[in-house]
C-alpha cells in the first residue's frame, strides 16, 4: 500500500495544495469542483456541488447568494462540510469546519473577476426561490442588463464569500479490494495531529 502521501510538515494544507495542483492537471472539468454539506435547526442535511475559488491557513472559500437556501442555513449553523472527489486519481479529500464570512473587500475583488453575465446572473437570480417559467429568469436578466448598462455590475449585498475554517482533513486514497487508506488531520490550539483510520 502507498505511505507517502502524509504530509512531511504534519501540514494539511499544504498536502492539500499538492494534491488539488495534481487534480487541476488530470480532472478535465471542474477540479475545483467540491460537494458541501449544511444543515439548518432541525438537523436535516443538505448537499450541493460548488466551487472552490480559494483556500489557504483562512479556509476553504467559495461564494454564493446569501439568500439561498445553504445561505439560510449557513447564517443559522455555521458549521460545514466539503468532500473533493478526483475521479482520475482515486483520491478524496474530507473537510470539516466552522463558517465565517469573507470581508466585503474579498467579496467585491472576486466578483470583479467574474464574466459579465455572471455578475447580472447574480442580480437576476433569486437563488432557491420558486420559479414559475423560465421566461421570469429571461425577464430579470433583461431587467438588470438594462439596468447596468454601459456601467460596471455592482456586487449585491446578498452575494457573500464564505469560508470553512478546517477542524478536520481527510485525506482518501483508493486501494485494491477496498482498502483504503485514510489519514485525517484533526486541529487543536498545538496545532496538527494526523491519525490513520481503518477503511
């Protein structure tokens, strides 16, 4: 079984940065493609597929409209959880932590970056509503292309960046007859500690 892949640094970021920057080579589609996991009061669970856009020692951040519905339960249960699957490398990785909100200077610089149309789908979008016809979204996108016209496209105050602040790293390496090995990365105030777990 392969043993090289703990961290030399008992660093999980770090490990992390290796393996997303080999993902980003062999994944053809979205390797920053990751499922996260929330919750609202009743303890339902909730999963989507979103986007990293960043991640480092401040979390794991991606963005979305606060109204939404992970942005309601978010904004009530801070706590989250993210699952990265590279196909291509048999490889996952498991993160658990605690959400905070990126600073309206982060959230403004990363929506700048965005496609023009990206930023009027953001206005135009209310995201998890009802919608009754595809032709409302078609209206609301009119409404704000015209809106915003020969001007840049403000952020709205609903679209945030939010990170998850890592307690926990999985790391998953597929192994023949479905042994596994995992090593998961758990946080304390003295820092990282690593433990292997069964399969």
């Amino acid at each position: 079984m392969a043993r090289q892949f703990i961290s030399k640094n008992n660093d999980p970021i770090e490990l992390f940065s290796n393996w997303f920057s080999e993902a980003r080579k062999s994944e053809t589609i979205n390797p920053e493609a990751m499922a996260l996991a929330t919750s609202g009061l009743d303890g339902k669970p909730s999963v989507r597929m979103v986007l990293l856009k960043s991640f480092g020692e401040d979390g794991f951040i991606f963005y979305t409209n606060s109204n939404s519905k992970k942005g309601k339960q978010l904004s009530k249960t801070p706590y989250a959880s993210l699952c990265f699957y590279w196909k291509s490398l048999l490889r996952q990785v498991r993160v658990e932590g605690v959400i905070s909100k990126v600073s309206n200077r982060d959230a403004d610089i990363y929506f700048a970056s965005r496609s023009r149309e990206s930023q009027l789908g953001a206005w135009a979008s209310k995201q998890s509503s009802k919608l009754s016809a595809q032709s409302d979204l078609d209206k609301r996108i009119i409404k704000f292309t015209q809106k915003y016209e020969g001007v840049e496209v403000p952020r709205p105050d609903f679209w945030e960046g939010y990170s998850v602040l890592p307690e926990k790293i999985e790391f998953w390496l597929q192994q023949d007859s479905r042994l596994h090995e995992r090593i998961e990365y758990t946080k304390s105030e003295k820092g990282w500690a690593h433990q292997r777990l069964y399969p």
